[in-house]
C-alpha cells in the first residue's frame, strides 16, 4: 500500500534543500540562493527535520540532465548494464554499455561525482544543523546518525566509482572527504587514500547504528534493518570482518532467512515496495513520479510504451530452470538469427509511473550472510541460507554438495540470479572479488574487462580538478 505521509513529507519545506544545497565543484563559489528557509527554522522542529531528510531521499530518484544522469537508479544500472548478464541497445546508457563513458569530461563521470557529493553535503548539513539546534536529545542522536548513515551511504558510492578495488589498492588517493557543510569560502580539501574514505564509512555506521530507531515514516526511509543493510555491503567489499558482515546481514532481513526470502514480486512488475522482501525503495505515486527516467522498469519493459532497451543474454537466461519462478524470459521478437542480443526480453519489471524501484532486499542479505558463513568456514551453514533462497524461488532446487570455490561460486551465481538489473550485482561482486567480466560472443558490444581493470573506476572529473587547488592534474593519467 502506498504510503501518503511520503508525499506530504516531500512536499513540506522542500525549499530547505534548495536553500542549503552545495555541490563540491562550487566550493569556491558564493551559494547563489538567499530567499529559502533559513538553517535555525529547519533545524527547530522534528517534523521539519524529517521533511528535510525526504528531500536529500527525494534526490533519489531525481531528474537531473538526462535519462540516464538521474537519482540513485541511474548509478545503479549503469553498473548493471557493464556486465556479460544484459545486454544494452543503442539508447540510453549505451555508453556505460560499451564501458567508455568514464573521461573526466563526460556525463556519467561529472553526475557520479557531483550526484554523490551533493548528498554527502547534505547529509554534513544535517548533521552541523541537528547538533547545533534546540531539540532535544534523543531526537538529537536520531537524525544524526540518519545523516551518518547518508553519509556514509553515498561515500560508499564514491569509492565504487572513483577508485580501484580497496583490497587490490587502498592507499590510492582519489577523494576528498568532507564532514562539515560546504560554504562559499570553502577550498576543496586534498583526497584522501581510499583506505582513510572506507574508515570514516564504517566509523559512520558503527556510530549511527545504536542511535536509528527501527521504525521510519515508510520504506523509502532509512532505520535500523536499512543500516546495517549498507554496513553489510560495505563488509562484504572492505573483506576483513565476515563475522561482522554476518551479523549485519541478519539485523537487516531479522535472522529468519525462510520468512525472508518470501517474495509476492516476482511475475508482478518488481515494482512495489510493500512487498514483506522489500527492506528500502524508491517510493512512486502518479503524484511523486519521475516518469520516463525510472531505470530499470522503463529499460526493460518490451511491453508498454517505454525505451525498450534492455535484453537478456541468452547464456544467463539458460542457467535458470524451468520450474524457477524468476524464469521470466521470452523471444518475443523471434530475431536470434539476425540479431541475436535481441532474443530475450525479461518480464521482471513493469514500467509504470507508479512503479517503486528497488534500493535493498531481505534476499540479498541472506545470500551475503551465506558468503559470510562460507569465508567463516562455516560451509554447511552456508549452504542452508543458499538453499532457504533457493528452494523458494524454485521447487526442484537441489541442495548443493559444494565446497571450496565452487560453493562460493554458486553463492555469487545466486546473487546474479536473484538481483539482476537491480543495484549492479554483477559488477560490484567482480569489482571486489577481483574477477574479470568477460562477455559472450551474443552481447552487441563484445568487451573483455581484466580483473582490476582501470575500466572498474571512473576519471576525476575535470572541473573539479579545475576548482580544487589540492589535487594533482596528473590524477587522471
């Protein structure tokens, strides 16, 4: 059921954000808008604070400069969409398709940075104004850690997209942090090793978590499960606390990995976030909708009026069998032959103008928990979270006899399985596991990715290099 208090929250005070809003280009820039609210009404009230933490939500899933430049979705896909599991046609995002649109000068690099710092800036803000106001004390350590948790969130972003691998360099220093507000005379701070970036994300979620409350306005906000949801997939990528990573992932979907995995999704749209698997989505109405940006529905819907951009590798579909319920491909255009990329279409996601878009879910963190038992050597513990999974998704599932590499290999195939399309799964699990993509001779685009290629990590943009006295014009080289 949608939830109503989502939009009024948007809408109340959305000129806060407005007012207070600072990307890390402009630091050397006086803020150019002085007629919003000013910071000690936002910082007054409860229910205002709550409004201005809907509007950096709001942000989300935002129409920035084109399609494929929007909110938090748009990151996303474009991580989906560099892998051997889809497969893109010439439209939009067929530059991150083809893994060239990473020059400083180009879009997805300039949205990335600016996207994520925007909202790093905002969370500082949240967090400068809280501790600075009158409210009272539990409500003080509530919304900071919420800010924490935003900053911590899009920090982690960053990371992914501006720097290799942490395990494979993490003394590499490619971004400045920031832990208080932006103003207009503010000097770009000097980037940090990745290391240092990765400490101040964990330091923020292992503040925050105690304080978050586990409830929240709706779905699309952040509490306690959500929390340590992001901790969980910050674990699984820093490799050095699986322990840790295994009580992450069982605070965020509750410990039951059977009642988790429950899913009403699948061969309905993937497209409300009410659904019990849904733990954070990106919640729309025909009131609060971005329209044609909602990536992945608008992509991958072959049936409505919509870009009609996404296919399916032929390969990957051939891995699920025919008893799965996530078994949803179909040759609708009956062109194999001539071109074969455009065999198969999925039905997993309808594209509607309501269609909520999936941020984090229960099966997730019950295949990371899995991951976490299988590096804590605890195989057979591994293999029943594994088998919760997939016994529900399909009721001929055969528990796996596995060990050893071949048991994670299954737990990451499962990962690719359950989550495709959704939040770069397939990239990601390369990116930190060290692994080359390799695409099959049916992709449209056929691109060879090494392990730790510099193609995994996305230029410093040029501006910023322009604007900041602190870094190094050779960075990009």
């Amino acid at each position: 059921m949608k939830n109503n208090l989502i939009k009024n929250k948007i809408l109340l005070l959305f000129a806060a954000l407005m007012l207070l809003n600072s990307c890390s280009e402009e630091f050397l820039q006086e803020p150019k808008n002085t007629n919003g609210v000013t910071a000690d009404v936002v910082f007054s009230d409860r229910s205002i604070v709550e409004s201005y933490i809907t509007g950096i939500l709001r942000n989300f899933r935002s129409q920035y400069s084109t399609v494929d430049t929007g909110g938090l979705y748009a990151l996303y896909f474009a991580r989906s969409i560099k892998g051997n599991d889809l497969i893109q046609a010439p439209s939009w995002y067929r530059f991150d398709y083809g893994h060239e649109n990473r020059e400083p000068n180009f879009r997805r690099t300039i949205f990335n940075w600016d996207y994520n710092y925007d909202q790093v800036n905002q969370a500082n803000v949240l967090i400068q104004g809280v501790a600075q106001s009158g409210l009272d004390d539990a409500s003080k350590k509530e919304f900071i850690a919420i800010g924490k948790v935003l900053r911590a969130f899009h920090y982690f972003q960053l990371a992914l997209e501006f720097a290799p691998n942490l395990n494979t360099n993490p003394s590499i220093a490619r971004l400045p942090i920031y832990t208080e507000p932006a103003t207009g005379a503010s000097e770009g701070n000097p980037p940090s090793p990745t290391s240092e970036v990765y400490a101040l994300i964990l330091k923020d979620l292992k503040e925050a978590i105690p304080n978050i409350s586990n409830n929240r306005l709706g779905k699309s906000y952040i509490n306690k499960a959500v929390a340590n949801g992001i901790l969980a997939r910050v674990l699984s990528v820093t490799q050095d606390d699986w322990s840790g990573l295994a009580a992450a992932a069982k605070a965020a979907y509750g410990g039951d990995a059977a009642s988790a995995v429950v899913s009403s999704n699948w061969g309905s749209g993937f497209d409300d976030l009410s659904d019990q698997d849904w733990l954070w989505g990106m919640y729309q109405d025909s009131n609060e909708t971005n329209f044609f940006y909602a990536a992945p529905h608008v992509m991958i819907d072959h049936l409505v009026l919509s870009y009609q951009a996404t296919y399916v590798n032929r390969n990957f579909v051939n891995l699920f069998s025919d008893t799965d319920v996530r078994n949803l491909f179909f040759d609708i255009y009956g062109v194999s032959e001539t071109t074969p990329y455009r065999e198969f279409v999925t039905t997993k996601f309808d594209f509607t103008f309501e269609a909520d878009l999936p941020i984090m879910r229960k099966s997730e963190m019950v295949l990371l928990d899995a991951e976490a038992q299988y590096h804590s050597g605890a195989m057979g513990s591994a293999i029943d979270l594994l088998f919760t999974l997939q016994s529900n998704r399909d009721p001929s599932a055969i528990r796996t006899t596995s060990s050893g590499q071949p048991l994670l290999d299954e737990i990451l195939l499962e990962r690719r399985k359950e989550l495709y399309a959704e939040i770069g799964v397939e990239w990601f699990d390369a990116k930190r596991y060290s692994l080359p993509i390799n695409r099959d001779p049916e992709h449209r685009v056929v691109i060879n990715v090494p392990a730790d290629s510099e193609l995994f990590f996305l230029k410093i943009p040029e501006k910023e290099i322009d604007a900041n006295p602190n870094f190094d014009a050779s960075i990009n080289n």
